[in-house]
C-alpha cells in the first residue's frame, strides 16, 4: 500500500480537490481499493464522499489513550463511491495543535500504526491524506505516516514564497520518518498568461518534481456542489483531462 499526503500550508490552493479526484479515479479507471483519510478539520472530503463523524474518524484515533493504530482501522467507514473507503475528518482537529503531541496527549504515529497493520494494507492499495493548510498535529501524523507527499500549488508569489518554508517542514518530518518522499509539486488552477507560465518555468527549474498542471475551471467548483468526482460530473473539462493525467504519472513514479 502506498500512503501519500496532500499538503500545502496555503489554503486555497485545490488540496481537496486533488485528493477526491486522485482517489475517485485510482478507484474508477484503474480498480484499486483506496482509504481516503480526512485530515482537515473543514472536513470537505468527508463531507464529499459522504462521511459520518459522529461514527469516529482521525480526531478520535489521535486522542486514544490506548493503541490507537486499531482504533483507526476500525473507524474506518464505506463512502458512497465504490471503492473508495473513509477515515473521517472532524471540527475537533482543530483542537488537536503541535503543543498537545510535545505533550504527549496526541498519538502522532497512530496513522503510521494504521497503515501498517496487515489488515488495512492488504486491504487497500493506496491510502491517501488531504491535509488541512497548517503543520498542526493531524498533518504531522500524516507526514510520520507517509510514502510521499504530493503539493498542490497555485501559481502565485504567495504560494512560490511559501515553498521554503514547507520544504524545511518536510525535511524536518524526515528525521521522525526518513523514508519520506516528495512524489512532486501539482500545479493547479493553470491558466494561459505570461505570468503563470513564467510562474511555473520557475518552480521547475528549482529542481523539484513536477507534474503536468491542473487547468483552471468552473467545472471544479460545480463538481463540489453535486459532490461527485469529476470523472462523473464533467470527464471532458480541461480538469478532468488533468486529472486523469496527473494520476497516471501518479501510479508511474510508485512503481
């Protein structure tokens, strides 16, 4: 099983998006099992795929006094897309802030615990974690947890300036996981102008992985008003087609 996070401290920047459409379309396209991990406390993939918190999630797993690798896998839930499975995400992440892992009072390898067992990675072949905009607690168990880490980008001087920091997160996550990889930087919301494509001929030549951009379209907007994947609401928009791409350069660089 491959765990992958999706992660940028930007909000704003289609995290959730590209989570729900990489896992729908590892599911759909390519028949794989794929647990989706809600991380943020906005809990929008959840909410996407049809999740109930009130049947536990990720906020309850963190805060077990027991071991928590066991109670995650057992909080996870059916979504209503087939093959796409459920750790739900709940407003009580928000609570959960870096101080309470020094304090011991947060599991923070309890997703690592999870993944780990023999029964969820025989049972799923990619896990894959939309994290909220913050290096908080939910998104550092991720990161002890991951194979690699997929950054969503929008080509702004915002986001370009805030790659640093990020990159520095990262690196320091891989003393606690050295294993840890950047799979690469997905730029979204794309867009044809002087500006963008300059944006984007900078980010790449920093000498970060890069995958193909997202094109920007309303098409994304519309598909988090019916709450189905893009492959379903519209498979010809511009992101749809990226989409789809960037998941099988996805697949390509696990194997």
């Amino acid at each position: 099983m491959r765990t992958t996070v999706i992660l940028n401290l930007k909000g704003g920047v289609a995290k959730t998006a590209t989570a729900v459409n990489l896992a729908a379309i590892l599911a759909s396209d390519y028949k794989k099992t794929v647990l989706l991990v809600d991380a943020d406390s906005q809990c929008n993939a959840t909410e996407f795929f049809g999740g109930d918190p009130v049947k536990g999630g990720l906020a309850d797993a963190l805060r077990h006094d027991g071991d928590g690798g066991p109670f995650a896998a057992a909080s996870i839930q059916a979504s209503n897309f087939p093959g796409v499975d459920l750790l739900c995400g709940s407003e009580d992440l928000m609570d959960l802030d870096l101080t309470k892992v020094e304090l011991q009072s947060v599991r923070a390898t309890v997703l690592r615990e999870m993944v780990q067992r023999p029964a969820v990675r025989e049972r799923y072949d990619y896990c894959i974690v939309d994290c909220p905009p913050a290096f908080n607690a939910a998104s550092t168990a991720a990161l002890i947890a991951a194979d690699d880490v997929i950054i969503p980008i929008k080509l702004d001087a915002f986001a370009l300036r805030g790659m640093g920091n990020l990159m520095r997160q990262i690196a320091n996550m891989r003393k606690i996981n050295p294993s840890l990889q950047l799979s690469g930087c997905l730029p979204t919301m794309w867009y044809n102008s002087p500006l963008i494509v300059e944006a984007e001929k900078t980010l790449g030549a920093s000498g970060l992985p890069m995958y193909p951009h997202i094109r920007r379209t309303n098409k994304v907007d519309a598909m988090t008003f019916a709450q189905e994947p893009l492959l379903l609401t519209s498979p010809r928009s511009a992101a749809g087609i990226d989409y789809r791409e960037f998941v099988r350069e996805y697949i390509e660089r696990g194997n």
